[in-house]
C-alpha cells in the first residue's frame, strides 16, 4: 500500500484554507450585521454595513452549497 503524501498536504492545505476563510467570512458577516445595528440606533447609513453583512452571507452559502456540490459528485 502506497501512501501519495503530496495529494495528502495538499489536500489538507485545501481544507485548512477553505475552512478558516469561511470562519473568518461568517465573523466578517456577524460583525457587519452588528455595525449596522448600531449605525440605525445612532441613525447614521447603514448601507456599507448591509452590503458587507449580505455578501459575506451569500459568500458562505455560496461556498458551502460548492462543498456539497464537490461531496456529491465524486
């Protein structure tokens, strides 16, 4: 039995990138969302805030349908 150590890393590095990007999307998402909720109590614009919290939402859901896509095909 032979181990292909290089198609192992690599695909470790794969899931390590892909899992920490959609951390850091979700906490990018979570703290645009919270930014907005207190830009409408200070009644300032909530635009940027709201771009950002939406994209970062469709970004995760985005990357998380592509994984299962990726899963099921296989």
């Amino acid at each position: 039995m032979h181990i292909n150590w290089n198609g192992l890393g690599e695909v470790l590095v794969v899931a390590l990138t892909a899992g920490v990007g959609l951390v850091v999307l979700a906490a990018l998402g979570i703290n645009a969302f919270d930014y907005r909720t207190r830009a409408l109590d200070r009644g300032t614009s909530t635009v940027v805030a709201t771009a950002t919290s939406a994209l970062c939402a469709v970004a995760c859901v985005a990357l998380i349908g592509y994984g299962i896509y990726l899963t099921v095909n296989k």
